[in-house]
C-alpha cells in the first residue's frame, strides 16, 4: 500500500479486558481467546478488518512474578507489566495461528497521539499491517510510559485506535451484556438499553469501577463510548462470553448489547486529543463577549477576554475554559503559562510586549464541549 493510501478495508476495532481474559488468579484463560480469534477469522473471512486493543499485561504479569495482593506502586506494575506482555502476546500469537491468522504487537504512548507526524506514522504503520493481513494486537507501552502522560485506561485507548485507523465500528467487550437500566446483579427489573444517542444522558447508569483485576467498569466504556461517538465512530458495549458476539455487533443484531450512535461532526485527531486525552493543569475564566465569541465566531482566545486564572499550568498545557458562571464550555491548549496571563489578563493586544503571541488559546488548540 503506498503512503497516505486510505485504510484497506472495512475496520473493526474490538477491545477486551483483562476480567474477560483472565481468571480470578490472573492466569490467561485459553478458550476465551480461543473464542475471540475465532470471531475475528470469521469477520475476516467476510471481508472485514480487525484491531484488537487488549488489557491483561498486568495481570499476566502478576500471576508470573507471585505478587499478590496487586502492589499500588506505578513503578512496580510497569515493571510487572514488562514481565506479563511477553508472555500476553505469546498466548495471542497461538491463539491466532489456531484461527489461521497471523497476530503483530503494535505498542502505542499518548505522545503517538499528540504528535501529528507521530500520529500519521501509527497510522500508516496500522494500514499497512491491516493491509498484509496482519491482526494488529495493541495495549499501552505501560512498561516505559510516563505516570503523568498516559491513556488511563485501555478503553480510552481503544476509542482513539478507532480513529486512528478510521474504524467503522468500536467493539468495547466486558464481562457484563451491555449498560443496564440498574444493576442487573441487584434489581430483577433492570433491562438492557440498547441503544444511546448521547452518552451524558446515561453516565448516572454507569455505576462504579470494575473488578479487581481490571482497570475500568462501564463508566469507562461510556467514557470511551463518547470519545468514540465524537470520532464518528459507532459503538457497541457487549460481553465478550456471548456467543459470535462480534459478528453479531457488526450485523448490527438487535440485543446484542449496547449500541452507541455516532455524531455526524466528527473532531479532527488533534482536537479529539484535546478534548478527551489530555488531562486539564487549570482553568481560564473568561467574560459573556469571549464567551459568546469563542463558542459562535470560531475564534481564538485572547487576553482581553481572560478574567481569571487558576493552577499553575505552563505553556502548551491543557486547560478549561469557562464562562463567567464557572461552568466549563471548552477545553484548549495555552500558548503562555498561569504566571504571564495573570499579569496580561485584560490586556488588549496592543498592550502585549512585541515578541509575545496575542492568543491564550489558538482556535486551532481549541475545542468547544458539550
């Protein structure tokens, strides 16, 4: 495929979690990944492509080393996760080969992501795997990665792989059917909802963490759901013991889980970074008119319309936007740090020294939420 070709195909993205490839001592259970590469032979026998985002280095890592109860320290486990990748990978590579298809372990950091030169790199290299036949198997570099700039969550990560390989559909599997009206386990009245137009609508469903072996719960699909649908990227929450589940979730069967809608602007990749994966070092309070001028003139934020900072953020961090209310409207990157906008805020440009740029936020850094 030559470079800056398109993707090769139609694109799933499938994501399974370390409570569904685990048992409760942290070993890989062999049948659900057996059961898993099967599904995705099956989708590529029709002509469909598949990314599989997987969890369980730590896990696999745990079981390996002895360690138990899991340690707190984030150096521990990203040494624990060096040990349990290797070993993750070998479980998918035979699993794989079973199915009569050929695995490749693809390692991404948010850097991957945030760098567009990085970011059409990951992505060619996606496409070309695709395109060779290859099942490109993905999860965090977490043995190597920075505690303070990471995805948080494999969830997250795989809603960003989806627009990364500009996937046509995003398959979140857990150990539950979908999102529930109330908890399933506790209320013989809960049902399924199957379908969701805006995930805001349904966050107070989504309930607490998940388990212990795992790193998120159905908040966290949700969060990947949003980031997803915001991608244009439908999505499907589903249990990864449910039989053909993933050709099922690509027919679009009814009951198969939770379906997510996805909107119809789609974030450029930058933006989409912006708004979801880059944590917030404080917040900028603007006045009505920057408001106003930020939310319907497409512009880009400056000093005249700041009137107050908080944190200590620096220059090319994340930070909020809010109104004169307090309420958050926009998430951007600033071009100058908490310490020179406190001293510019108010300041028409003409007042700025000459070498100094006149955004605090460039509308192309900006994005306005929801």
């Amino acid at each position: 495929m030559a470079p800056g070709a398109g993707p090769p195909g139609r694109t799933v993205v499938v994501k399974i979690g370390t409570s569904s490839i685990t048992d409760a001592r942290g070993r890989i259970v062999g049948p659900a990944l057996a059961k898993l590469s099967s599904e995705v032979a099956e989708l590529r026998a029709a002509g469909v492509l598949v990314v599989i985002v997987t969890s369980g280095a730590i896990a696999a890592g745990l079981r390996v080393l002895g360690l138990d109860p899991r340690p707190t320290d984030p150096s521990v486990l990203q040494a624990v996760s060096a040990v349990g990748q290797s070993r993750l990978m070998a479980h998918y590579e035979k699993a794989l080969a079973a199915a009569g298809l050929v695995g490749g372990q693809v390692l991404l950091a948010p850097l991957d992501f945030a760098n567009r030169a990085q970011y059409l790199h990951a992505r060619q290299t996606m496409w070309l795997l695709l395109g060779l036949g290859v099942v490109p198997v993905v999860n965090e570099n977490d043995a190597v990665a920075d505690d303070e700039v990471r995805f948080g969550d494999n969830d997250r990560l795989a809603a960003l792989v989806a627009h990364l390989v500009q996937a046509d559909l995003l398959v979140l599997l857990t150990d539950a059917a979908g999102l529930f009206t109330a908890d399933p386990h506790r209320d013989e009245g809960a049902s399924l909802v199957e379908e969701v137009a805006e995930v805001d609508q349904v966050l107070a469903l989504a309930g607490g963490a998940g388990s212990e072996r795992g790193s998120g719960g159905m908040a966290s699909k949700l969060a990947a759901a949003k980031i997803a649908a915001w991608s244009g990227v439908r999505v499907v929450i589903a249990s990864a013991e449910r039989p053909g589940v993933l050709p099922d979730a690509v027919a679009g069967l009814p009951g198969v889980g939770t379906f997510v809608k996805a909107r119809l602007a789609r974030l450029p990749a930058r933006k989409l970074w912006i708004a979801f994966a880059m944590a917030a070092a404080g917040m900028i309070v603007v006045d009505e008119g920057a408001k106003i001028a930020l939310m319907q003139k497409g512009v880009s934020l400056l000093p005249a319309g700041v009137r107050e900072v908080k944190g200590d953020f620096l220059p090319d961090d994340a930070v909020e936007v809010a109104g004169p209310d307090g309420v958050v409207f926009a998430k951007g990157i600033a071009r100058h740090g908490a310490k020179a906008l406190t001293d510019w805020m108010g300041w028409q440009t003409a007042q700025l020294p000459p070498d100094v740029p006149p955004e605090v936020i460039h509308r192309d850094d900006l994005v306005i939420l929801p």
